[in-house]
C-alpha cells in the first residue's frame, strides 16, 4: 500500500482527519486528542505564563518578606541600644523590656515581699496593703503592692487605706522588705529529693522607710542587697582608699522622677547616695 493511501485513509465518524497527497503532516485536528490545536497550544502557552507570573509574584513577596523582618529586627534593637545608651523612654512600655541591654539583669537568688504597715496613737500596728476590701493579684497569686520592688507607691497605697477605713490616728508609715532564699520555694517533694536537711524556711526583715502620714519622710534606706552592699564596702578599709585614689566608671541613670515612697515631697535622702569620699583620680 501506498504511504498516500495510508495517510488519506478517513477515520469513522467525525473523527475525519483531513490529509494533503504527498504530505506526511496533519493539516488540522478537530477532535483528535493526540494531536493539539493551534488554539490548544495558544491557550497551554497563556497557563504557562499565568503560573511564571504567580510564581514570579509570590518570590518577590517572599524576599520582601524576609528583608522588612531583618529591616524590623535590627530596627528594634537599634532602638534598644539608643534608648539604653541615653536613658530615652526606657519603660515607656513593657515590650521595651527586650530590646533594651539591661534584660534579666535584675534576677537574684532571693524572693522578696513588700509590707506596708501603719502605726496607731496606741501603738497598735495595723496592715495597709492589701486593703480590707482584698488584694489585687495582676498576674498569678502575688499581690500588686509586692511588684513595686522600689516602693514608689507605698505612701499612695497607705494613705489610700487609710483614708477609706475606720481606725484610730495614725502616726506613721513603715515600709518593711521581706526576703528569703528562692530556694525555699521549692516543693516539698523536690526539696526532699535535692536537700538532706529539713526545710526550715528562714526570712530577713529590712526596713525601708518610716513616714507620717502627711508624707514626711524620717527614714530611707535602700533595699536589701544595696543596704548590705554599702555596709561591706565600708567596713573593708582598702576600697574605702580605693574609692578615694581612683576615680570610677560607671554608665548609670540620672532619676529626675518623684522620690520614692513620696507624694512631692522634696525631703528625701537615701541610704544609697551616702558618700565615701570623692574620688581624687590617678
């Protein structure tokens, strides 16, 4: 058989392929499936180019993505350190927290409590905070009044109990810091797996401050481990001459807010700000 013949040859039905004599090619296709029109291959190029573009698209996002959070990250750190190194909105917000370079510096290995107490006519001590009506617990157990480590608003908690309750005159305001090796709050069935002693829990009392109730402040010391700082310093004789040969350096804060445990007052003077001699330099 001629190979003419053989490429003329109709199909049944519709699927007639139309074939040229002389000719090994298909001219056109109506419904054959094996072989694609040039409608069909003009519609599989405009696929092909959607799905680059969508690709293309979601590459670009994805760069840009990645840059804007490096750009963020160094961003906020940046920030971090500007405000750290020249004391700008430091506690302007919890979150400045972690970015600034004091993060967990704060961590010892003792736990303290803050106790408000009031002192009658009589001498009867009375507690302060909480107030009778409860305490206020912002995150867990603990009460709001033993967050503030450096008793800001004791006067302000005081004088609010106060005033809002029933009692004999008042002649002063103390301020005492409870402290205690964290250890200690171990669970009773960890403390046994980890310490042969018992666990007899023993508690340090520091008075921060004594005030009347007009806010006048008698005594300001600082909290415990400042208290202790300063006295083991002045007791050893050579960094009280090193403190006077050499002069020290030290990037710390200048505090222009209120005094603490004062509500405007002017007379306060701290414990920590006792001097031991300018330094003369080297």
């Amino acid at each position: 058989m001629h190979v003419n013949d053989i490429l003329t040859t109709p199909t049944h039905g519709d699927d007639a392929v139309e074939r040229r004599p002389g000719s090994f090619g298909v001219i056109s296709s109506a419904r054959n499936p094996y072989v694609p029109s040039t409608i069909d291959r003009f519609a599989d190029h405009r696929e092909v180019n959607a799905v680059n573009a969508l690709n293309s698209i979601g590459t670009h996002v994805r760069t840009w993505t990645v840059h804007l959070t490096i750009a963020c990250y160094l961003g906020a750190l940046s920030f971090g350190i500007f405000s750290h190194t020249f004391n700008y909105n430091k506690g302007v917000h919890p979150a400045m927290y972690y970015i600034i370079w004091d993060m967990f510096c704060g961590w010892s290995a003792y736990d303290f409590r803050v106790h408000i107490l009031g002192e009658g006519e009589s001498g009867t001590i009375y507690e302060l905070a909480p107030g009778p009506w409860g305490q206020v617990s912002p995150y867990g157990k603990l009460a709001r009044h033993h967050y503030d480590t450096f008793c800001n608003a004791v006067y302000r908690q005081a004088v609010n109990t106060i005033n809002h309750t029933t009692h004999e005159p008042i002649t002063r305001i103390f301020c005492v810091e409870e402290s205690w090796a964290k250890k200690f709050n171990l669970d009773d069935k960890i403390w046994k797996k980890r310490y042969p002693e018992v666990k007899d829990q023993y508690s340090y009392y520091h008075l921060r401050a004594i005030m009347d109730v007009e806010g006048n402040n008698y005594l300001s010391n600082g909290n415990w481990y400042s208290f202790h700082a300063t006295n083991f310093m002045m007791d050893n004789p050579r960094l009280v001459g090193d403190s006077h040969r050499y002069q020290p350096f030290a990037i710390n804060s200048v505090r222009t807010n209120q005094p603490a445990f004062m509500s405007g007052r002017s007379n306060y003077q701290s414990a920590q700000s006792l001097s031991v001699g300018a330094p003369l330099g080297n």
